[in-house]
C-alpha cells in the first residue's frame, strides 16, 4: 500500500528533524511525546469515537484517490476531533516541568490542542500522521524559539 509506507516515512522524517533540533538546542526528547502521544491515542481514537458517537460530520478528502490528486468524499466527526485536542491537551499537561516558564506552558496550552486539532481535520483521509508529526514538531519549535523566557514556573 503506497500511501502507508508514503505516510510513514513522511512522519518518520519529520520525527528526524523534531529530534535534530531538540538535540541541537539541548531541549528534552520527551517533546517528541507531543506529537506521538497525539498521533497514537488522540488520533487512534478517533475513528471509533467518531464512528459511534459521531453526529456531527465534516468533509475531508484523501490525498490519492481513485487516481485523481485531493479527492474522495470522506467525512470524519466533531467528536472525533475532539480526542485529538483532548489528547493534544493531556500531552502538554504531561510535560508540565519541561516548558521552563509559564509563559510557555500558556502558550503550549493554547497553540498545541488548536493546532494539532486543525492539522488532522484538514490533512488528507489516510494521510494525516505526517501532519501531526510536522505540525507538532512546528508549534514544539515555536514555543521554545518566538515565546520568550518570563514568567519561570515554580517547583513542586
């Protein structure tokens, strides 16, 4: 199946470049938590969520389909979407002692359940691993890179 092994490579190189400039910038590998814990439970989830308790449908379009490029009519759900910014959440909250300031955690808060929610529900059908992967390791790489450091958080 090409879009299998096409989608995990783009998302094993764009987990590569996450790790070079966490490794780069001495920041914790644990980020990469971000994106995986998006992908494997926000995303796993909501399929069945979406397929059982899904009553509020969208539109969404492979990215290969019946040979024609953005095609498809497929839909996925509110609900569904919803476990991905809930995952995209618990993600940030897990690594609460890595962000370094408040100001961060904030911003983390805010930018990455939004994000990491408009990533999957605009990627294409069967596609959207390489999205989360890339769109996580951008907000990870904007937080520590635009948001300055005030604001430290205090230690338990």
């Amino acid at each position: 199946m090409p879009w299998l092994v096409s989608q995990s490579v783009a998302g094993f190189i764009s987990l590569c470049l996450m790790t070079f400039y966490l490794n780069k910038e001495h920041l914790s590998v644990h980020f990469l938590l971000v994106p995986l814990i998006v992908n494997g439970v926000g995303d796993g989830l909501a399929e069945p969520v979406g397929i059982r308790f899904g009553s509020h449908k969208y539109r969404s379009r492979a990215l290969w389909y019946d040979g024609r490029f953005c095609a498809g009519n497929f839909h996925r759900s509110l609900e569904g979407s919803a476990c991905v910014f809930f995952s995209a959440l618990i993600s940030v909250l897990v690594l609460y002692h890595e962000w370094g300031t408040s100001t961060r955690l904030c911003f983390a808060l805010f930018t990455i359940p939004l994000g990491m929610t408009a990533a999957e529900a605009f990627a294409p059908h069967t596609w959207d691993t390489p999205f989360l992967f890339l769109v996580g390791a951008a907000l990870v790489w904007f937080l520590f890179e635009c948001v300055p450091d005030t604001f430290h958080l205090p230690y338990l």
